[in-house]
C-alpha cells in the first residue's frame, strides 16, 4: 500500500472514532444536571373498577386521596418499580418529573414501564403479537404558563396507532369476527355506580357494579372468586364514578373458542403497557401528541403526563383489560436514543 494512502486512511479512521465519541458525549439541551429520569410526584389517582383496585396499591381504611397519591408513588416513583393498576376504562394516575423531559426532533422522549407480554402458546399460531396487551391512553401536558401545576388547557394526547385508524392493526378482522367493538370513540364517556353492598353469596358475582356509557352501552362489572376486595375505589366520594376519554378498540380474542384462552392482541404502537419493556414501540415521541381536532400541536416538552386505562372489555375469567404501570423513563436522561416511527 501507498505510504500516502496509508497515512489518509489512517486520519479519516481517527475523524471518525473522533466525531462519534463526540456524538456520545453530546448532552441533551435543557435537561438540569442532576434531574432524575423517573417519576417525582404523583398528582392524581382514581382507577376505574378492577381486580386490582384497592390493592395496587392497597387502600386502607382512613386514606384519602392525597395518601392514596403518596403510596402511588411510593410504589412507582424514582424507579422503585412496583406495580399500580387503573382497572377499567378511564381509571388515571396523573405524574410529574424534576423538570421538563425535551421533545428532542427525530427520537422518542419517554417510556413508559409495565407488564405486557407476549403469549406464548396462542392455539392460532398464524396470529399476530399479543398476549397481555393492556393499551393505556397516554396524555402529556407542558407548563406553559410556568404555575407549577398542569391547567385543563395544557393536556395533549398522544395519538397512537388506533387513533391513526383502528383498522390498520394487525387483529382487527379477527377482533371483528369475534364480534369486538372495534370502533373508536373520541368522546367516550362512562359511568359506574357504587354498589350499595359487597355480594355475600356467588349468584350476586355477574351484577356486581352497573356501568352505562354514552353509547347507549350498560352492563355490569363483574366479580370474581381470585379477588376478594372491593372493586370500587373507596376514597372516592360520591355514589357514582364517571370517567371521560378515547375508547379504544376491544383487543381481546378468545382463541379457544371456550373461554379458557384470552389473547389480547398488541397494538402496534402509542399506548401504554402495550408493548414489552425492551422493545422500541414501548416509547413514545413527544411529536406525536395531537389537540381535541386530532392536529399535530409541536411541545418543546412535557412536564406532567397522565394515564388511563383506554379499553371497555371483560376477558372472561382474566377479568376486565386493566393498564398497569410500574415506572416512566425519560430516555434523554438516560442516554437513550430511539428513533421516531420512520412514516411520522
Ligand atoms: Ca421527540
Ligand atoms: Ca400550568
Ligand atoms: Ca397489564
């Protein structure tokens, strides 16, 4: 070889190894040294009826909402990865950071931790992911106005695959020849009724708590032998609950066709406890949140983010789909990078 050659090659590798250990050092702009990637505060908690209400965490007698918000956090705040569950459709936790996680153009910003998996014995082995897929609505608020606190009109939701188009998901026929809802509704709107008792014998199991929507639906939620507290979130005041948001899809099939094998199917991204941890579509970009007209609005960043449980469905003898969490992440703190979906 070329003694001149050489020496080229030899400074272009340097460059290289140069300009990328410079790319790796490179901070994020706006993130305060010293600013945890996880969750700091908890400033709302009321999940929906669920298996696991006023168990994850537990209620006890004599807590009020703000006790309920601190065990929240303990379980879920500064990376202690314990576990919190929103029940049924509507059921929230509203969550803060330490500061502002950037909307960093072109990557995904956060993640957000829980506990989809995957089934591993679908008896349709032609089927698409899905297994313990618990789609939770994401919605991200940036203190515009700087008061600390997030105001009615700083809310965004995140637009994920289903609110792109319902039918794009890999499930949807077979969701519709299971006779799912696979509608979704923007404006979805329910209310459950406190029940007057807990049941004292199993044949009060199947009208357990009635719901109705503003679809015309109603129906009750039912109760189950594994689960043994009540359903209904006990801090709450008022002899009825009614929750608000985007109605997702019904996702779960029974793959048995005898009610023994409920697979709830993946969508395909935007969503909380959704997607497995490790994966890219666990994590969401910023960019992607949208206004009430389904616009695209461009956040420098958020500051509070708030999750609710965005499925109507009962699941046999697995219950209703119920969001869980365990952790939020923000990936620039951490030093990971994720590209954004690439049709974005
Ligand atoms: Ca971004
Ligand atoms: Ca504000
Ligand atoms: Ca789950």
């Amino acid at each position: 070889m070329n003694k001149n050659i050489f020496g080229y090659l030899l400074i272009s590798l340097f460059l290289l190894v140069f300009a990328n250990s410079c790319q790796k050092e490179e901070l994020v702009p706006g993130i305060p040294e010293g600013s945890s990637a996880y969750i700091t505060k908890v400033l709302d908690f009321m999940p929906a009826i669920g298996q696991f209400t006023n168990k994850l965490p537990v209620y006890s007698e004599g807590d009020t909402q703000e006790s309920m918000n601190q065990k929240v956090l303990a379980a879920i705040g500064n990376n202690k990865r314990g576990m919190i569950s929103l029940g049924g459709f509507g059921g929230y936790v509203v969550v803060g950071f330490d500061h502002t996680i950037p909307n960093v153009k072109g990557k995904r910003d956060f993640r957000v931790i829980a506990n989809a998996f995957y089934s591993a014995a679908n008896p349709d082995s032609n089927a698409p992911e899905g297994g313990s897929c618990e789609p939770g609505v994401i919605m991200v608020a940036y203190d515009a106005n700087k008061n600390g606190v997030p105001d009615d009109n700083e809310w965004y939701e995140i637009a994920g695959s289903a609110h792109e188009d319902p039918a794009k998901e890999l499930w949807y026929q077979e969701a519709v020849d299971a006779g799912n809802d696979v509608n979704i509704y923007y404006d979805y709107e329910i209310t459950y009724h406190r029940p007057l008792a807990e049941p004292d014998s199993q044949d009060q199991w199947a009208t357990y708590i009635r719901w109705e929507d503003n679809k015309g639906n109603s129906g009750y939620k039912v109760k189950n032998g594994l689960h043994k507290q009540s359903y209904y979130p006990l801090w709450a005041t008022g002899d009825k609950l009614t929750l608000k948001g985007t109605r997702l899809p019904q996702n779960g099939v029974d793959e048995s066709g005898a009610g023994s094998y409920y697979v709830l199917y993946k969508f395909r991204y935007g969503y909380a406890d959704n997607e497995t941890n490790s994966k890219d579509e666990s994590a969401i970009d910023i960019s992607w949140a949208v206004n009430k007209k389904r616009q695209k609005v461009n956040l420098p960043g958020v500051d509070f983010i708030k999750i609710y449980s965005g499925v109507n469905q009962e699941n046999g003898w697995l219950g209703e789909c119920s969001t869980e969490i365990t952790g939020i992440e923000d990936l620039h703190v951490l030093g990971v990078s994720i590209e954004t979906r690439s049709e974005q």
